[in-house]
C-alpha cells in the first residue's frame, strides 16, 4: 500500500486541554498543560494528530520527551491493531524514549514500598529524589518478577503506551506505579539523546542473549550444564541490519565472539555496516528470498547455506540471531546452527508459526535451541545504560536520518522505512 493510499483518520482533540498554570524555577510547565501528540484510536491505522491534557499529581511526575523511536510493535499495532492496547484507547504509543523531567510530584519522595521489579524492598531517598532537569528513560513493561528475579511476562502490572500515554507527544505524565517499580531510570550526561532512546530494544537484545544456554559439560549424574550469553570466541550469524541487528552485533562484539556476519539486503546497507560497526564486522549479501517456502524459496537458502558453510570451513555459527520478523529469515536461522556444539538461536522478531520447510533435526538432537524474546527485564536496561556510560558500547547512528516532528504526518511516521533503520521523533531537532 502506497502513502497515498492509506486511509486517514480524521485529527480530534482527545481531552479538552486546559491553560498553563505556572512554570517552576527553571521555567518548565507546571500544573495541567496542553500536549502535541500522535494519538492512535484503537483500530488499524486510526492514528491522528492531536492533543492531551498532561497534569502532574502528587504522585506523579511530568517529563518532556527528547526523543522516541519507534518500536515494530508499534507498527504492528498501526496495521493490525493489538488486543491488550486496542480496549485502551485512544492511546499515545511509543515507549522508547529519553525525556527531560519538568515537574515532581509533592508526594514522589515517599514512594518508598517497592512492586514489581522492586517488590519486597523499601526504595531509598536516593532514588526517589528526582530534580526537574534530569533525563531519563523507561522499563515500559512494570512486570512481576520471581523471588529469583526472573522477569514473568503474563500479566503484568501495566504496559507504558498500552495502558499508559506513551512517548510520542511532547509531554508525558509518569504514574506512581511506573516510580515503585523502579522503571524511571537516570540517563548518564555522557550518553546520547539516541542512545538513551535505544536502552529498552537494546536491552531487550541483551535479555535474549542472556538467555541463551551454551552447553559446557555435565555433573557426575549426566545432568546438562550451561554458561548463558554469546560464547566467547565464538561465531556470530546475525540476519538483519536494522537498528536492532546493529544493536546485537555491537554487543556480541562486546560479549566476546571472535567472528561476527551481518547478513544484508543490499551494498547501501554493507556500507552502513562498516560504517557503523567497523570493518572487523563481516557483511553477506543474501539474495531477495520470498516468504512463503516454495522450491524457488529453498533452492535460494540452499546456496546461501551452502555459500556460508564454506566461508565458515564447514563449522557454521556457534550463534544465530534473527533480527527480522520475516519467515525467510526464521528458516535461515534454523539451518545456519554450528552442527556441532550447541548452537543457539537468538529470535528477537519473529514468530515461528510462520516458518515452514525446516529441517529440525537440529533441535530433536538437542544439539540447538531457540531463545525469544518478549520485552526486557530493568536489570538488563541498568546494564546497558552502564555500558554506554563506560563507552564500552555505543548506538549512535543507530537510527534513521529521517527525523520527525509532531507536525509531521502520523501515517508517514508509523510507515517509513528511511535506511531501514528506526525512525525517531526528535523533538529537539524536529523534523527534516
């Protein structure tokens, strides 16, 4: 479907905005302010500019939005709908975001009993003690957690941009439960506006990567024994080289793998990776491959396997990452596991109900397995932000030269594909 040809939904005020109050020290707003917004309706493709009303309770606080990317669940959400967002509209989406705080609630310095991924814990003054002026980014899942700290993704306590306004309007109110749980998180001075608005997918990444079981041995009974992460001086296949498939290779990188191959659509985008990831980071350039399995379809991956196979001296990779939701990809990486060893798949996209034509002899013999991923536990996204601290890693031009503003056009937004890479909207830039 072409831009022209989407249907539009016709802009209207969600809550009636009220008049700026007064603004505190700094000159931030204060009180209940009217805020540009990208309001999406509840059905597929109703999304509007517009406006909501933001106010700052005494448990709340009020950020100004830097920067938002969009995430391919909120694109998602644009063509299908979803069903835990759609009976909470009319919404604002986007939850990967840096802000600036404006206002603190009276009350926020006694939020001290901990839920979610604090549950149990008395939160120290430290922490409670936000100051207008400070940047910060979001867990947008409040999740519960395990006594061992393990994120449970059914049911959590609420989604930021599903059931709470998100990140794609000037203004956001963060509520009570978002400042127990631990999931307002200081950004370093040192870390980018973009960068900072890549911590949640970024972590996400990480929690997949966390997650992967590397066999190292056995016990004296037999019983299986595994080293999580990517395997040091490993392989590393990723498939994919949007931002999240950047966002892995530097983190395999940094995770220790020895060997790392992009897989890519086209030259632009071996450029792009050399640019950004280096020339140590190797490219391959795969063929169009259709979705659906048919002969054509398996006759390409045979020779992209093939052509791999030999590249890696019949050893394959040791780690597989499908950073791409396509089923084409999906196959590729079931087929692109080291035949020996242990090999993990990490599947950050994609849903393996839509693969089909799959050998998985792979998996039947245990010598491979698959690790997805649903969101991201606060821990990963305390790492990260450390790490980008450190410079140990880093994400700038990560996203795509194509800035937006809310000026711009919804459609436009929630539909580019510019470079492949995330689109943001960069309210300190704005758009070009």
């Amino acid at each position: 479907m072409t831009r022209e040809e989407v249907p539009r939904w016709p802009a209207r005020q969600v809550l009636a905005p009220r008049r700026l109050l007064r603004t505190n020290e700094q000159g931030y707003p204060m009180g209940v302010c009217s805020s540009p917004a990208f309001i999406y309706h509840g059905r597929p493709r109703e999304v509007s500019r517009g406006t909501i009303a933001v106010s700052c309770g005494p448990r709340d606080l009020v950020v100004e939005v830097l920067m938002c990317a969009r995430c391919g669940t909120d694109k998602t959400i644009y063509y299908c709908g979803h069903p835990n967002v759609d009976p909470y509209a009319p919404v604002v989406l986007g939850h990967e975001l840096v802000g600036r705080i404006v206002e603190v609630g009276d009350e926020v310095h006694t939020l001290k009993e901990g839920i979610g991924f604090r549950q149990g814990e008395v939160l120290p003054e430290s922490e409670l003690s936000f100051r207008a002026g400070e940047r910060v980014t979001f867990q947008s899942r409040i999740a519960r957690y395990t006594p061992e700290g393990l994120m449970l993704v059914p049911r959590p306590i609420a989604n930021l941009s599903f059931q709470i306004n998100g990140g794609y309007a000037k203004y956001m109110k963060v509520p009570e439960t978002m400042i127990r749980s631990g999931s307002v998180l200081r950004v370093p001075p040192s870390v980018s506006d973009e960068e900072a608005c890549l911590v949640e997918p970024a972590a996400c990444a990480l929690e997949s990567i966390f997650a992967t079981p590397h066999p190292v041995g056995t016990d004296a009974a037999g019983r299986h024994l595994f080293r999580a992460g990517i395997r040091p001086g490993g392989t590393v296949c990723i498939i994919g080289s949007g931002t999240v498939g950047l966002i892995y290779a530097a983190l395999a990188r940094l995770e220790g793998a020895k060997r790392i191959v992009v897989l890519v659509r086209s030259e632009t985008k071996k450029r792009l990776v050399a640019k950004l990831l280096g020339i140590d980071v190797e490219t391959y350039l795969l063929p169009r491959i259709e979705d659906a399995a048919t002969p054509e379809t398996s006759s390409a991956e045979d020779t992209v396997v093939r052509e791999l196979t030999t590249a890696t001296g019949g050893a394959l990779f040791d780690d597989v990452i499908a950073a791409c939701a396509a089923p084409s990809a999906q196959r590729l990486m079931l087929r692109l596991y080291a035949p020996e060893g242990g090999a993990v798949g990490a599947c950050f996209g994609g849903t393996h109900h839509r693969v089909d034509g799959v050998d998985l002899d792979a998996h039947h013999y245990r010598a491979a397995k698959t690790i997805g991923t649903s969101g991201c536990s606060t821990r990963c996204m305390q790492t990260v932000l450390a790490w980008l601290a450190e410079g140990r890693v880093h994400f700038d031009g990560f996203t795509s030269s194509r800035r937006f503003s809310l000026d711009d056009d919804p459609h436009e937004f929630f539909t580019t594909e510019k470079d492949g890479l995330k689109p943001v909207i960069d309210m300190a830039g704005g758009g070009r």
